[in-house]
C-alpha cells in the first residue's frame, strides 16, 4: 500500500549550513584516487579564522543556543541555522597555502571537489588542500588578498591528534582560532601549560 509523508515531518540531519559556497570549476574526467571529496553540505562545518574575528564568532555561536532549543528535535533539526558570514581574509599575502603547508609539515594538494547528490558539482576554483595523514585534511581557496576559507576536514576514523597538532602550529604562528560549528565550540589558544583553550556559549 502506498503512503504519503508530510515533507514538514522529515528532519535535517546538519544543525547548520554555511551560507556560501564557493566557485567551482567543471572537473574533467573521473576524481583523481585520494582526491578530497566533500558534500556541500559539509563546507565550512570546521574552519579556521583570523583572531579579529572571535567576538563575531562568539556571537553568531550565542544566536545559535536559542535556535537549537527551538528546532532540535531528538537527533535531528526542524531547520538547520544558516551561517552568513562575511569572508575576510583568514591569512593575508600569497602563496599562503604552501607556507601553512610548511608549518604543519604537509604539501599542498589538489582542489577540493564539492558534490551534491547524486552527481559531482565541480573543482574548487583557485583552491587547495593539504593531507595530513590519519583521514585528515585542510582545504580552502585563496582570492586576492589571501586565503578565504581555510576548512578542516575529518574523514572515516579519523585521527584527531592530527588536526591539534595543526592548530597548535597554525595558531602559534598566524594566532589562528579554530570553529567548529556543529558542537558549537571554538578553540582559541595554546595555554602555557600546553592545553587548549576553549570557548562555548
């Protein structure tokens, strides 16, 4: 017997998206072997920014507390909180990627590719990531002034180490903060004592 769900019923499974994507180019032929694939969706899900940008994180973190009380529903979301954020440079100067590449000892790789289902949608233009090894890589793009994404992303098992010790060296260096948006935290600094300081609403 056939059935009929109410659209309204069915629920997000990401509490928040990024309001912008960026350009994309047509890929060519089929993805390279270990090419670094996300869903849109994912974009943006943890990303680094400049320090001057903390207050405006913090309070877009804020606004997110009484959204979720009023959407979250068991595990899933009535409607997912969309970021709008003004892009500023993350790191300002060129061929920025190599030298972040340099600091947490990796080499820049290709261009993301971005794909909503069921087919790919493009080559990140102007953009590039670097492995880290353990399922972990950063991606990103660069424009004139600099870079204008810097993301982090977590594959399958995932070794979490890798990512810390990348902020601790991009933080140390350029005073980088990390984001992640769907636990709602942002990792701020080094302590002394070698913690990490954390900030959550």
């Amino acid at each position: 017997m056939a059935q009929t769900v109410d659209p309204k019923s069915i629920l997000f499974s990401l509490p928040t998206l990024s309001d912008d994507l960026p350009e994309l180019e047509q890929v060519q032929g089929r993805p390279e072997p270990g090419a670094l694939i996300l869903h849109e969706d994912d974009w943006s899900q943890l990303e680094f920014f400049s320090p001057d940008r903390l207050a405006e994180v913090e309070q877009m973190l804020r606004a997110y507390k009484p959204f979720e009380a009023a959407n979250r529903v068991g595990a899933g979301w009535k409607k997912p909180f969309v970021r709008k954020i003004a892009r500023q440079p993350v790191v300002r100067g060129s061929r920025i990627p190599d030298r972040l590449a340099s600091l947490v000892g990796a080499q820049v790789a290709l261009a993301p590719i971005l794909m909503s289902a069921p087919s790919v949608g493009g080559r990140v233009k102007n953009g590039f990531s670097i492995p880290l090894g353990g399922n972990v890589t950063l991606y990103g793009y660069e424009d004139d002034a600099g870079i204008a994404v810097l993301g982090a992303s977590l594959g399958r098992d995932p070794v979490d180490h890798k990512l810390t010790e990348a902020f601790a060296r991009l933080n140390a260096a350029e005073g980088l903060i990390l984001v992640d948006w769907r636990q709602q935290l942002v990792l701020t600094a080094i302590e002394a004592d070698g913690n990490i300081r954390v900030w959550q609403p």
